[in-house]
C-alpha cells in the first residue's frame, strides 16, 4: 500500500516541469516490444545505438530512436554524446532510476515463466479465491 508521501515520490519530472506518473511509464514502456527489448540490451550494458540496432532484428533507426527518447524523458535513460565535431559518439545508459525501473520488467518476466510453466493458472475459474473454491466443493460433496 502506497501512502500519500510515496505517492508523491512515484513521480519523476522531465525537462519540461510536467509529472509523469509511473504507472503511465510503466504502460508506454511495457506496452512496446522495441522498449521492452532496448531497456534489456541497455540494462545488459549494451549503449551504442548501432549496437542496440543490431542486437534488435527487425528495428528500425527511426523506431529505435523514438523509444530512446521517449526513455530519456521519462528519466528512465540518458544520452551522451562524446566529441564537437562529426563523427560523434553516442551513448545510451539507465540513469539509478532506469535500473530501479528494471525491477518491474524483470517482475513480468518472472510472472510470465510463472503463468508459461503452469505455477499460476491463467483461467478466471482457477482463480477463485481459496474460499470460493472450498465453499463450492462443500456444496459438491
């Protein structure tokens, strides 16, 4: 249970002074496949972009930009560019606030081995409350 000062401190500011909520994070990020899979690779110490494009099958440079910039503004990524001139360097890192945010990622996965390898059912019925199920078990016998 979250109390109102937790509350407070789930959100993250951006450059532009707006709060974004995490749980709306939470939603962009999981809600892409690209996102999902850059916050591993970036988590797994991968941060040049043409690294993350080529660890990415099927990503675009577009797309992949997009999503990186979308993790810089919600704080979860930052960028660094090495050098004035051209050629310049990039890098992409998880700020502490990424890494954090890795911990729910990494939830879902574990959540999805879970309901994969049958340790929680997926159907509603198997997931009555342990009270429901007694009580109609009682009325079957």
């Amino acid at each position: 249970m979250l109390h109102e000062n937790s509350m407070a401190q789930a959100r993250l500011e951006t450059t532009d002074a707006k709060a974004i909520p995490v749980a709306s994070m939470v939603e962009s990020i999981v809600g892409c496949k690209w996102s999902v899979g850059l916050l591993r690779l970036l988590g797994d110490g991968c941060s040049r972009p043409s690294a993350l494009l080529r660890a990415s099958e099927g990503l675009s440079a577009k797309v992949m930009n997009e999503r990186l910039r979308k993790m810089i503004r919600f704080g979860i990524a930052r960028r660094t560019v090495f050098g004035e001139k051209p050629p310049v360097e990039v890098e992409y890192v998880l700020t502490p606030f990424g890494r954090r945010f890795m911990g729910i990622i990494q939830e879902v996965r574990l959540l999805q081995e879970a309901v994969d390898n049958g340790r929680i059912p997926k159907t509603a019925a198997a997931a009555k409350p342990v009270s429901a199920r007694r009580r109609s078990s009682k009325s079957q016998g």
